[in-house]
C-alpha cells in the first residue's frame, strides 16, 4: 500500500465510532466525518484529526474510500445524497452485514461493502486484532485497495460475497443475539432461585473457549445429548410455571436430541 | 486447615480424573481411587501417588472425606456398598450437579456435595482457578472441613444447598448445553452457506467476554431486540427449508421481543 486512501466516513455510531479510532490507530488518514448531529461529528473528528461536517452536499471530494456507516435503512438514501461525488476513482462502501452491495445500484459506479463483523459496544473498546473484515466490492479490480485497507487494521480479513453475507447475518445472529439471550435466561432462573449468576460465568467462558478450537458439534454435553429423559423431565417440572423457558428448553432438546441420536 | 483431609476417590471418569489431578497439584493426599476398571484406576492412580482398586469392598477406613463421582444413577448404589465405612468422623459427598445430597440418607451420617460446576472435556487441562465449586453438607458442623478442601482447589467457593444446586444445574443447561447448540446450528448454517465457521469465532468469545463483566440482558442486540421486523423477515426467508433452525429462530425472536418490548 504505497499511497495510502484517504477515508471519509459518513456515520458517527458505534460503528462509524469504533472504525474511526482503528483507522486513526493504524495511520489511516480520514478526512471528514459526517454526522447529523453536528457535536457528534465534531467530537469524534476531534479525536481523529478531522473535519466534520452535518452537510451532506459539503463532502469532500478528495476521498479515496467512502465508508457509509450509517442504519441499514437509510444507506440507499444517503448514497443518493452523496450521488454527485461518483466517478471512477471513488470507492463507496457501506459497513452493513445485513445490507447487499446492490443497495448501491445506479447511484455509484465503485461500490462494495465493508464489514467489521463484531458485536460492537459504544463504551467497550474494541480490539481490531480479533475483528474479521469482510470485504466485497463489484468491481474485482477494485477489491485490492479494499483488501488493503483492511488488512491494515485487522490481520483477519475475508472475500465475502452478498450472498455469503447474509449467510453469515443469520448465523451470527444464533450465535450472537440468540446465546446472549439465553445467558439471559440463566441469570434470569438464577435469580428466581436465590443464586448468584456469578457462579455461572466460567462456565459460560469455558463454553466458549472450547468452540475457538474445536467443533461445536464434538464439544455437545448435557442430557439432551446423552438422551437423559430422567434429568430432562426434572428440569421440565422446574420450569413449570416459566411457560416461556419451559417451550425454549423443550425445542431446543428436541433439536439437541434428533442431531445426535 | 493444620490437618489437610485425606481423599478417597470412587470413580475415574471425566471428573475424578480433572478432581484428582487438582488435589495432587494442591498438596491433598488421595489415598485410593476406585474404579471398576482396574486399568484406568491404575493409570489415575499411578499420576497421583495413590492406590487403586476396582473393589468397592476394600476401600480403606483411614479416608476423611470419600468423593463419590460416579455418574448419577450409580451415586446410591455405590453409596450403599460403602455402608460399612459409615461412622461419625467420615464425610461421604458426591460430584453432582443433578443429584440431591439426600440421595445418601439412610446410608451415612455425614454426607454432602463437592460440586465443580464445570464443563470437563478428558482431553482438555481443566483451570480449577477459574471453576466455582459449590460445598454442602448436612450437618452444618461439617462444612467447614469441605469449604477448606475447596478453597484449597478454586478461589470461587460456594455454599449451595441441594435447591440452589438443582436451580444451577436448569440454568447451566441454558448457558451452556443449549448455547453451545447455537454455535453448532451457526456453524451448520455457515457450512451450508459455504463460508468460513472461523469469521465467526471471534463474535462467539466477544459475546461471552462481555457478559463476564456485564448483565446480559444489558448486553443484547439484534433485529428481535430493535424490532427491525425487515431484517428478521429475511432471516426467516434465508431459512425457509431448514425448518428446524426456523421454528427456533421464532421461538427465541419472540421471547427476545416480549422480554425487551
């Protein structure tokens, strides 16, 4: 990477946030940051050494790479805004994982995706060395600068196509949204049963661990697995009278069941 | 603790093994391990100096504390061939989550549990510094003895009687069994999809790193947590002819809905 692409980000959220500080960290050179809330783009511009702006028609055109780090819904609308900047050199990209690239179509002739897939919290800082970047972009000559860029701030970088995409959207969100709502559910019975949490937390690690190196599928314990209908019945008489955790615990050990009978 | 207790160990499975492992590097005596299989009591034995033996009708009387990990519906007929060990100063405890202490009552005086609430692979070097270990027994007078074993293995101790323990073993299914499921039905969907399961093995351990130090009900995201009905439509549409995946799909969007509407 010779010359290095200048940046400007549209989009001052968690996202938007978090990316703004790796390319800063790493020498990337952004320019501007967009904002609607003007305070917002300044604050973070600060941060980062550069120019905010809350005016979409004022972007400048000196940007290599655009990344449009906004809300999913409002991507089409906003590339529309910027439509006057198109041109051959430009590259735009959203950092969306549920959006395809084509949301871009007719409005830019150099457009791609850029997704960090993590689960971003505003007040945690995020650690870019474990962040895979998913890259795409429509033109294939186009991907190298893109490639590049990620590459500078992650050492986990992937070719991913919309289609792989929104597979790894959905995946993401069994493995993400839905576990974390069942650490819910288990802080939720400890407490119905006078139990400290706590005590579940290195197990909930371990869970984990075990899967960074090894196939979920070879690391399945419990009674569902070992077909242990004593265990699973006493567990249904407990949540009894917690219908909801009763129907989750009885559709999951099914599923567990019928995997590995 | 001036007099360290000597161990008796009746099992050489998953646990004992892991247990027996932690007590020697610990300082604490074992001083017989039984298994029906003579061999695998003897390997186990030889790593820690003590005694094997497949016959439950020799186990020594010189033992303090007998640690009975056997699996669960062996922990009673086990206990009753030990009936003759039974006398005021001996304690009798077993290793399980799923079982009441009163399985013992009748045969011994002195009986508890000695619970590490843990997931334990045999061939992955359990950390007891990270293993919470939940203590009862049922004379109060004889905890102490059992909480000073514990502290001796793990930093995280617990006193936890016998309906806290079947409330930990609900919610340990929860977190682990069933989110462990996730993972397994996340990896399915990636290789269906035909990408790469190691994207996303990074969100995995930031999921639960987040929730070591964080509610997990304040940690969720996702389109059922937004209400964002577009995205979870398409997820369904993704699914439509994997219906298993999809039933749990709505299932756990719909709780996550109610538990955040």
């Amino acid at each position: 990477m010779k010359n290095l692409p200048k940046i400007v980000l549209i989009g001052a959220g968690n996202v938007a946030t978090h990316l703004s500080q790796a390319l800063y960290e790493n020498g990337i050179q952004v320019l501007q940051i967009f904002s609607r809330n003007l305070q917002k783009a300044t604050e973070l511009a600060l941060q980062i050494n550069a120019q905010p702006t809350n005016d979409l028609s004022k972007i400048t055109d000196k940007g290599t790479i655009y990344i449009i780090a906004v809300h999913d819904d409002a991507i089409r609308e906003v590339a529309e805004q910027l439509a006057y900047l198109k041109g051959e050199k430009r590259l735009f990209v959203h950092t969306s994982g549920a959006t395809p690239s084509t949301v871009f179509k007719g409005v830019f002739k150099n457009y791609g995706v850029f997704y960090p897939l993590q689960t971003f919290s505003i007040d945690r800082k995020a650690n870019f060395q474990n962040i895979p970047i998913c890259t795409h972009t429509k033109k294939k000559n186009r991907i190298k600068i893109l490639e590049e860029l990620a590459q500078r701030i992650s050492p986990k970088t992937y070719k991913i196509n919309d289609q792989q995409r929104a597979t790894l959207h959905v995946a993401a969100v069994f493995v993400n949204n839905f576990s974390n709502h069942l650490f819910h559910i288990g802080e939720q019975i400890c407490e119905d049963g006078n139990v400290d949490f706590d005590i579940l937390r290195p197990l909930i690690q371990e869970t984990t661990a075990k899967v960074q190196s090894n196939r979920p599928i070879e690391m399945q314990t419990g009674p569902a697995k070992r077909g242990d209908v004593k265990t699973i019945q006493r567990h249904l008489d407990y949540l009894k009278d917690q219908s909801h955790f009763k129907d989750i615990y009885e559709l999951l050990t099914a599923n567990i069941s019928k995997t590995y009978q």
